[in-house]
C-alpha cells in the first residue's frame, strides 16, 4: 500500500473520531468531520488504485 494511502486512511480514522468526540459534546462541527473523513476516504482508495496500477504496469 502506497504511503500517502496509508497516510489518507490515518486522517480519515482521526476524522471520524473527532466527528464522534463532536456530536457527543453536542456539536454540530460533527458535520464538517464527518465531511473530511469522506473527502480522506476517497484519497486513500485513489491512492491505492494508482498504487495498483503503476505496480502492474
């Protein structure tokens, strides 16, 4: 797995611990953790499929 996947998949955990942390402490900056957690989410997938790609090409 690429690093920067790896690094993605790390941010997108932290997100959604935060986003949790947030809603709990009942606010609605949860919203815009849950948000990241997604956009980090599809970067990490974006770098392992480019990972792949160069791998078998």
């Amino acid at each position: 797995m690429p690093r920067l996947a790896l690094y993605a998949l790390a941010v997108c955990a932290l997100a959604v611990v935060a986003a949790v942390v947030s809603f709990v402490q009942g606010s609605w900056l949860g919203v815009v953790w849950v948000l990241f957690a997604g956009l980090s989410s599809n970067m990490a997938w974006y770098y392992v499929k480019r990972g792949r790609i160069a791998r078998d090409a």
